[in-house]
C-alpha cells in the first residue's frame, strides 16, 4: 500500500499547530507575570491547540471584562460588530 504525501503533511501541519498553541500558551502565562497581554495571548494558544475542553476554557477567558473588552477593541478597527458570547449554563 503506497502513502501519499498529503497524510505526513497533514500530520506535520498538526503538530506544528500544537507546538504554536503550547508556546503561545506558555508565552501567556509568563506575561501574566512580565509586561504584556498575558491573558489574550493565552486564548490564542489554547485556541490553536487541540484538547478536551477547549471550548469550555476559551469561554472562561473571554467572559472576563478585560479581555472582552480588548476583543472588541479589535473587532471595532476591523469593522465588526462586538462579540456575541453565549450565557453561561445554569448549574
């Protein structure tokens, strides 16, 4: 059975995806601590990595009042209407 070449370059083009989310993730936790945008950069790693319950911390982060705010901000100078976050599940 001949492989082709699409299947290593999709599994190359995942991993290098995960390895961008992870730094990017890591990135994020030391701006917590440094000078930068800690949390933003954060949601950016988690959203290109691949994990159980993406969903679920995305929303947690961009529910809170400083990095919804910088969301907008952004969709703004694009000319995009703000974020429509959905409600979070009642327990």
């Amino acid at each position: 059975m001949r492989m082709s070449l699409k299947e290593p370059m999709k599994c190359l083009g995942v991993v290098i995806k995960n390895l961008l989310g992870f730094i990017f993730f890591v990135l994020g936790i030391l701006m917590l601590f440094l000078p930068g945008q800690g949390l933003l950069s954060i949601l950016l790693g988690i959203s290109l990595l691949d994990i159980p319950g993406k969903r679920k911390w995305q929303l947690a982060l961009v529910r809170r009042p400083g990095v919804r705010r910088a969301i907008d901000w952004i969709r703004l100078k694009a000319s995009r209407p703000p974020l429509e976050i959905p409600k979070p599940a009642d327990p």
